[in-house]
C-alpha cells in the first residue's frame, strides 16, 4: 500500500500481484478498507469498531438471506391433533402394527393416558417419561401427556439401563409409562404400565387445554453430549411448532399425505412425523419396531400404505436404494417429498433416490437438536452434479444463519474459513438440578447490529 497528499487529501493506493487472489475478493476487501476509512474521518477517531467491514453488497446478501420473519398463528405442539378431531374425527389418523385408528379412535387412547396422569397427580411443567414401543399407546402417551401441560421425555427402548438410569435421575421424572416394569431401576419414578391400562370408551371430544405459556416446554430430547453423558434438550411449544408449520406451509402437506415414521421417538425427527402429520390432518404410518431397521418392511408399507412423504437419515435411504436395485419392479411414484437430514448427504445419493421415486421432491435439512428438528433447507437439483457436497441451503422461517469467526464475534468474507452459528428463539429452559429451570439466552445481539 502507498500513500501521498493531494492538496488538503490523501490518497491511497494498493499495489496487487494479479492471479494469486480469489476473484472478487481484493475488490471487495478494498472496497471495506475504504469504508473504515471514512468512518475513521467522519467519527474523528481511531476507536472503530471491526466487527463487520464487509462490503455493502456482501451485506445486502446476507441480510436478505436472513430475512426469514414469518407469523404463524400460535399453537401448542398437541393442538393440531385436537383441531382435526373437532372437524375430521372419521379421518385416518394412524396405521401401525397392521391396523388403522381414526382420529376418534386414537382419542379414546389419549383420553385415558390423560385420565391415568390425573390419578398420578402429574401437573403442567411435570416431566414425564415414554418408554413404549411403537405402536397406538406410544402416540396416545406424548398427546396425553402435552394435554396436561406436562412434559414428555422419550426414551429408546433399546438402550442400556444404565443410561436409562442417568436419564431418568437427571431428568427428575415425575413418572414413566412403559410397558416393561424392568425397563428402569426400582424407586427411580413411579411406573404406569400401559399393559395395566384399560383402555376407556369416551367421546374424545371433552378436550381442555389447560392454561400454559406457549413458550413453556413441550419435550426433552437427551443427546450423547460432547463428554459422553446425557444431555438434556429441552425445547418449547413456540420453536418446535414454528418449524413444523413451517416445513407444512413451505411443502404443502395436507390431509390426503400419508407420513412414514421410521425414527425412534427418542430421536428429534420423530417430532415432525407425529405433529407434521396431526397439524396436517394426515395419516401416521409407523414401521413395525421388531422390524424398524428392515428396508424390506419399509419398502412393504410404502407400496402398499401409498405413503407420500419419507422422512428419515441418508443412511436409511441409502439402504432403501440398495434393497430396491433388486426388486423385479422397484418403482414407487406415489412418494411426492423425501426429506433427508441427521448426517452428510453421499452427493451421488440423490441421482440413485431418483430412480426408483420418480416424483419425488428430495429436500436436505439440517440443524441442531437445540434448535428444534430443523433450522436450514436446501431442495436439491437431481440434475445438478454435485462435486464435493450438497449445499447446506437456507434458513428456515424465523432463523438466521451466520459464518463467524473462531470467537463468535465476527461476520466472515467470501472464501475464508469460519463457524457456522444460528439463531433461533428456542425458549429460554435449560436441564437444572431440580428440574426445568429458566434461563435468558443472549446471542448474535452484537453481529445482527453491524450486519442491519
């Protein structure tokens, strides 16, 4: 760089080696340079803040990007179940175990896990534990317990009891309903073993909601931490509906779509099967749990169930590729939407999913558990190739994505390395020791100000 006055001025010129720089990047970098010059001149001070130089375009982009303000009209995560009961309660509501449950009948489920909670003195903030297989019981346990204000907290069947164990201590569970009393230690909670349940023969149509925030928690998820021990999620009403209607409105899933349900209820995308489906009006179909990791199941009710969104990891449908190469006619057009999240994307995937799911659109989502289900989407092009990976897309309804610097602080340029951090009102619960505590979660207030 060189400098020198011109009358009462000074000028200021960058001498550049031609080919080792990006292109576009000394332009736009001098560009921020001249910038924080005038700044520099018009505050008469050296105390300017570098928190973003960005060029004005750079900004423009990103702000645009992030422009994801969207009003949903506010609900409880239950309440889409009880809206379609009201208007449609005939409809199919949910196939598993090889029979079908209307919206009626899957109310006499709820009606009793609800009955049973009332009897245990379960109120709303109380936390409570669903070990059930897959099956009606399993879905009637989360709606009964959201419709007593409580929270549910799924555990995975199939994991050891020693982490049970530690979920459950950490958790402060009021109770657990399962369907093996050995599933968790003695004295831990109180067990409601739905093997104990009668079910009752009510109307369904009695439904109260009872008077909770709507920022209150709805569940907690516990994910492996970064030392190895449980980690409690807990996420609220507000942000895990804001992401399934949004995932509804921006996909159009209504009431003649028929949802597959792979993952374990312990696993976040187990959300959207269950509450994408009721907000919607549609129908449920679970996988078998003996048979939960079998492609050749999965295949077996996709054919015959005419289900029309798959919603599952890369690694599942990577397995359903496989299984389908040979099977004499493996064509299965009724699928309209896959929806494909939990992992990196093989960039060869798609092209493979195409051959056999013809109308299918393929969408990649990603976020993180914290952030409830999904926080960016990205639609892929099955005609693009795909070099190194798929993109990671855009930030759903009411996000914000930023690429930061290593201390969070700092909005990165175009080509540089940096930390990918979102933004999201995510409720403001945290795991305490004496159970759901409130916390205030200050974040990016500092970045969104210099990036406006």
């Amino acid at each position: 760089m060189s400098g020198f006055r011109i009358g009462k001025g000074v000028r200021l010129n960058w001498d550049v080696r031609l080919g080792v720089f990006p292109k576009g990047l000394i332009e736009e970098a001098f560009e921020s340079f001249r910038e924080l010059i005038y700044r520099i001149i018009d505050n008469n001070t050296l105390d300017i803040s570098l928190e973003s130089i960005l060029p004005k375009a750079v900004r423009k982009i990103r702000c645009v990007t992030n422009n994801t303000r969207k009003e949903f009209e506010t609900k409880y995560l239950h309440e889409g179940f009880f809206e379609t009961l009201e208007c449609c309660q005939e409809n199919k509501a949910l196939y598993s175990n090889g029979k079908y449950y209307s919206y009626k009948e899957l109310s006499y489920y709820v009606d009793t896990i609800i009955e049973v909670l009332e009897s245990e003195d379960v109120f709303k903030g109380d936390i409570v534990a669903v070990a059930v297989s897959k099956g009606v019981w399993q879905i009637a346990a989360v709606l009964g317990i959201l419709s007593k204000g409580a929270v549910y907290l799924p555990l995975d069947i199939h994991q050891p009891s020693e982490r049970v164990d530690k979920i459950i201590k950490s958790a402060h569970v009021k109770c657990c309903i399962l369907e093996e009393d050995n599933f968790i230690s003695h004295d831990l909670t109180k067990k409601l073993n739905i093997r104990d349940i009668k079910r009752k023969e009510r109307s369904g149509n009695d439904y109260k909601q009872i008077n909770i925030d709507i920022e209150a928690p709805a569940y907690v998820i516990f994910t492996s931490g970064s030392t190895g021990n449980p980690k409690g999620v807990i996420i609220s009403h507000s942000a895990a509906t804001n992401t399934i209607l949004d995932i509804n409105n921006k996909f159009k899933i209504n009431s003649d779509d028929r949802i597959l349900n792979i993952s374990n209820l312990s696993f976040d995308l187990s959300v959207y099967d269950i509450f994408g489906t009721f907000f919607a009006g549609a129908e449920l179909v679970q996988v078998n749990e003996e048979q939960a990791k079998d492609p050749a199941h999965w295949y077996d009710l996709l054919k015959h169930e005419n289900i029309s969104v798959f919603n599952g990891v890369p690694g599942q449908m990577k397995m359903l590729t496989m299984f389908l190469k040979g099977k004499e006619k493996p064509i299965l057009d009724a699928v309209r939407l896959i929806l494909l999240s939990g992992d990196w994307i093989p960039v060869d995937l798609p092209k493979e999913i195409s051959k056999y799911f013809p109308n299918a659109e393929i969408v990649s989502l990603g976020g993180a558990t914290e952030a409830a289900i999904w926080s960016i989407y990205y639609p892929i092009n099955i005609k693009q190739n795909y070099i190194r990976s798929i993109p990671y897309g855009k930030p759903l309804a009411n996000q914000r994505f930023y690429i930061l610097d290593r201390k969070g602080r700092r909005d990165v340029r175009l080509d540089f390395w940096g930390y990918l951090y979102c933004r999201k009102r995510v409720g403001n619960w945290i795991l305490g020791r004496s159970g759901i505590d409130r916390e205030k979660i200050y974040i990016f207030e500092a970045v969104e100000r210099t990036l406006i």
